[in-house]
C-alpha cells in the first residue's frame, strides 16, 4: 500500500473511533439521565401492588425488631443483603422511615446510575468506592469505608451487600465483620424475594420483582462482633453469617410455589 493510501487508512480509523466515542458518551448521558427515572418509578409501582389491598401481597417475618431500630434514629444497624436483591431495598427502607442508609456504591458507570436511582429515594446516602483484588490498586474502597463509619456515627445505618461487588455469589466478605467490630454496630441480615421476577443474566443474577407480585422479608438474629475481635473469631463470625444468610436464601427462595419465578433475562441458573 501506497504511504498516501495508509494516512487515507489511518485518519478513516482514527474518524471511526471518534465517532464511535461520540456515540458511547451520548449513549451514556442518555442512561444516565433516563434509567435512573425509569428504575424509580418500576420500585415504586412494585412496592405499590405489594402494599396494596392492605398488604395482602407483602409479608414481613422476624422485621418488628429491624423496624423499631430503624424507625428510632438512635440505633443505627448494618442490614445486610445479597446482591442480586438489591432492588428491593430502597422502597423497603423509605417504609420502614429511617434516618438514612448509607450505601457503598462502586467508581463506576454502572455506580453513576445507581448512585442518580437511589438519589431519588430520599433517605438513601451513596459513598463511592469498592474493594479492590490487587493490592496494589485503588478502587477507593478505604476511603469510603472511612466515610461509611463517620456516617455511622453519626447514626445512619448502613447498607451492605456482603457478597458485592463483584462475587463470588452468596459469599460473604470479611469487610462487613470488619465494618461491625470497629462501629460496634449489630449486622441484621435479611432475606427477601418475589413470586415472580426478571432475572438478569449478570454475576450476581439480579432480582427485579415484577409488579403486582407476592414479597416476602425476612430478617435472621441481630449479630455483634465484640471489638477486640481477633483473626479466629473474624473468620468465624464471617461463617457465621454467611450460613444465616443463605438459610435465609433458601427459607425465602422456597417460600413461593416452585415454578412461579419464571420470567427471566438471560440465562436460568
């Protein structure tokens, strides 16, 4: 090929990129700006056929004691929850009347729309930052711990997805043991789930329920870790807690008839 015809080549390629570029940040001002109203209103229409008819769609197990704590002010707690429920969370906090939950929320694209959904739930606070694999890389994960536990103090309660952000599935990290022992903080974990949802085909396979379907809660034992917690007893109250929240899993999983949750994204697991 001709020098002429390679520059020809190079600045059609390098138009390409361009244009595709242009076309990713549009893309993303649009979701940006679209997907956060959409995901409210599709919370809040759920959370509408679920307390309808005086909650005859929704069941509550084990929450008096969560709710009391919430609606207080003045105890704050670390409610945890697997990832792929994550969608059931903000409606059901807004009902419940907190101070606020704050939430750890990844420095991501994917973190930008849900920090701009949860946004518009009032009482739901996002910190940016995440763990990281490498060591060696920052992801911001300590410092939006540091923030989480100033906010605790503070007497905000806090919102963790212990198997977040990226898995393995239904494992529980150490961080929210971690998080327990240097706030004094009790962990409720909760189990939740819907007769019928969209599961999307992601890592976590994430739970929409879908409107107008049957909802269930349940919360297991208020867990604490005592502050001098050493290495031994960290990893066993990480056990611990994760054998509680998946017979939680299990417990809400089973509590529909089987078959009823059949409208999937993606691929079945």
């Amino acid at each position: 090929m001709s020098e002429a015809g390679k520059e020809k080549g190079a600045a059609g390629s390098a138009g390409g990129a361009r244009k595709k570029s242009w076309k990713k940040r549009l893309g993303r001002k649009l979701a940006l700006r679209l997907v956060p109203i959409a995901a409210e209103y599709y919370m809040r229409l759920y959370d509408f056929g679920a307390q309808a008819g005086n909650r005859k769609r929704l069941t509550l197990i084990n929450i008096d004691d969560l709710i009391a704590r919430v609606e207080s002010h003045t105890n704050p707690t670390i409610l945890a929850f697997w990832h792929n429920t994550i969608a059931f969370g903000p409606t059901a906090y807004e009902a419940m009347h907190g101070k606020g939950a704050v939430i750890m929320i990844s420095r991501s694209f994917d973190g930008d729309i849900i920090e701009a959904t949860i946004k518009r739930f009032g009482n739901i606070i996002a910190v940016r930052g995440s763990s990281s694999r490498k060591e060696t890389e920052d992801k911001g994960g300590q410092e939006a711990l540091a923030e989480m536990k100033e906010l605790a103090r503070q007497g905000y309660d806090l919102s963790i997805t212990p198997d977040g952000p990226l898995g393995p599935r239904y494992k529980v990290k150490r961080g929210i043991i971690e998080l327990a022992r240097d706030t004094g903080l009790p962990i409720v974990p909760i189990g939740c789930n819907s007769s019928r949802y969209l599961k999307i085909n992601s890592w976590d396979h994430t739970r929409l329920p879908l409107p107008f379907s049957r909802v269930v809660y349940k919360a297991g034992p208020a867990m604490l870790v005592p502050a001098d917690a050493d290495e031994e007893i960290i990893e066993a109250k990480r056990a611990e807690l994760e054998r509680i929240m998946v017979e939680l899993g299990e417990f809400v999983e089973g509590f529909f008839k089987p078959g009823s949750a059949l409208c999937d994204l993606g691929v079945r697991s």
